[in-house]
C-alpha cells in the first residue's frame, strides 16, 4: 500500500474517553492520528500522560494492543484520565465538553520522550495540548529537539483553549498545516484577510507562516491541498455518516502517510478521502478498515 513504510511517526498531546451517553470510546485527536498510522504499518510512538485510575489502565492496554509504543505515556499521580462527553446532532456532527485538568495537560519531557523525538521522521501535535503550560512548553520543546523531522499540525480548534497568537507560534513552526474550513476562514480573518475564497486564505496562511504544505477539508464537499506550490482537490466521497468523530484525524493520518511516503498528492488526496468517508460511516474514531473497503470506494 506504501512504498516506504518504514518511517517513524511521533504524535503527541490528548489521549481520552470519549462518552457517548452511556457508552465511552477510546479517543483524542492525537491518539486517533497514532492508531491509524500505525495501522498503515509505521512505526508509532505516543506522548501523553494518564492518570494512575482504571481508565489510565485500559487506554494504556488498548494502545499497547495496537501496536503503538506506549513507553512514552506518563501515568500521572495528580490528576485524572481525560474524558470527553460528545454530544451528536441529528447529522451525526460532534461537541464536545472536555474535562480541565486532565492528565494529559501534564505531560513532561522524560529520557524516553526525548530519545523517541529525537529518531522520529514525522511529528504530529494540535492545539488543544497547548491549553495548560506544562504541556504546551513541552511541546514547543519538542519541536525545536530535532530539526529534521516533518511537523504537522492539526488545528483542531476547541474553544475557549486556544488564542491567535499561540495558533500563529505553532502554524510558524509547522512543515504542513491542516484546517477544517471554518478554522482557516477565523484564524486568517484574525490576522488580517478578509476573503471567503479558500486558495486566497490558504496562499495567505501560507507565506505568512512559510510553510508551503496546506489542507484544508470541507466536511460532505471535500478537501483542497496546496503542496508544492499547486493546488489539488477531491470532491469527497457520498457516504451515509453515523458520525464524524475522527474521520478528520485518519483523514490526516492517510494524507500525510501518503504523502511522505509516496510523494505523489492527487493520490494521497484519494487515498485521505476515501479512509476518512469510510470512518465517517462507522460509529467511533477508530473502527477497523479493510484496505479493500478503500479499493471499492476509490473505484466507485
């Protein structure tokens, strides 16, 4: 499926239950990017933190069982698991009420953490871990540790946890940038454009941040990526959505497996859209796809 898969990816900030009612799902943003990459066959690490409670021992158990490295998560004796309570409309789109503080706002450099940045190729963070100073001032760290891995940044905007000024700090140091269209619209509206044509905010976004890889996704309209100086786009795959709780984050995942691997856009912009379609049409953020379900989609 990948022409090189032996990359190494790091993902670091919010691992958490997502409830659903009465029902919790293993969740956060991070932790879904994690999960997917791995299962693509990459080598993955997670930085996080949890609490020293029964949900802190089953995300562990669960992720471990993944086969995603697990010795860079922190069990925090302070503070508990996150949990999320996420609320679904009639659409089956998400808010979101997210526990403050959570173990995971906690999250200090260790020898582990240090050593599993230091070998990674691609780095994947957001903004939502930025919302506590322990974690944020270990991301920007981080970060700064090893010049030669690919950052990205997922937006992931979740009000009130995030200012214009830190999004510009983490868009500035960013390799590749991914919005929603609505996030794009307020932040480059926030730093000065006043245009509702998504290639103007996205060539603004970037040469004001000079990072010179954009994707922005447009939810049941699809998705447009500038890499290399040139647009792409797909239309997005019709698909019946239960909901959409990381269909984003393996979207993502997808997107720049792709990409660095294969180094061939329409494709990665393809191959991102039909996993995130297909998760979309599933309940939770990490159902089981079979590549052959992708196959179908893509040739229909």
């Amino acid at each position: 499926m990948f022409k090189n898969n032996s990359l190494k990816a790091v993902s670091f900030g919010e691992i958490l239950f997502d409830v659903f009612g009465e029902e919790k799902k293993v969740g956060g943003a991070p932790l879904n990017l994690a999960l997917r990459t791995r299962s693509f066959g990459f080598s993955v690490t997670m930085i996080s933190a949890v609490g020293n409670d029964k949900n802190g021992q089953e995300l562990k158990k669960y992720i471990a069982e993944n086969r995603v490295n697990i010795d860079t998560i922190i069990t925090q004796q302070e503070h508990e698991t996150g949990i999320v309570q996420v609320n679904l409309n009639e659409r089956g789109s998400a808010t979101y009420n997210i526990q403050f503080p959570s173990a995971w706002d906690f999250i200090e450099i260790n020898a582990d953490i240090k050593k599993a940045v230091w070998q990674a190729d691609i780095f994947f963070f957001g903004s939502l871990a930025c919302r506590n100073t322990v974690s944020k001032d270990t991301l920007f760290e981080l970060l700064k540790s090893n010049p030669d891995m690919y950052k990205v940044f997922d937006v992931n905007l979740r009000a009130p946890h995030y200012t214009i000024e830190l999004l510009k700090e983490l868009m500035d140091i960013s390799d590749f940038i991914k919005f929603n269209d609505d996030e794009i619209l307020e932040i480059a509206s926030a730093l000065g454009l006043q245009s509702d044509s998504l290639e103007e905010n996205i060539l603004f976004i970037a040469e004001n941040t000079h990072t010179k890889a954009i994707c922005v996704t447009r939810g049941k309209h699809g998705s447009i990526l500038l890499w290399e100086g040139a647009f792409y786009y797909h239309e997005g795959f019709v698909v019946k959505v239960v909901d959409t709780v990381g269909a984003g984050d393996s979207y993502l995942a997808a997107l720049i497996a792709k990409l660095i691997s294969d180094k061939q856009p329409q494709k990665a912009l393809d191959f991102a859209s039909a996993i995130g379609a297909v998760v979309a049409s599933r309940p939770g953020a990490n159902p089981e796809i079979e590549s052959s379900e992708i196959e179908k989609l893509m040739e229909s």
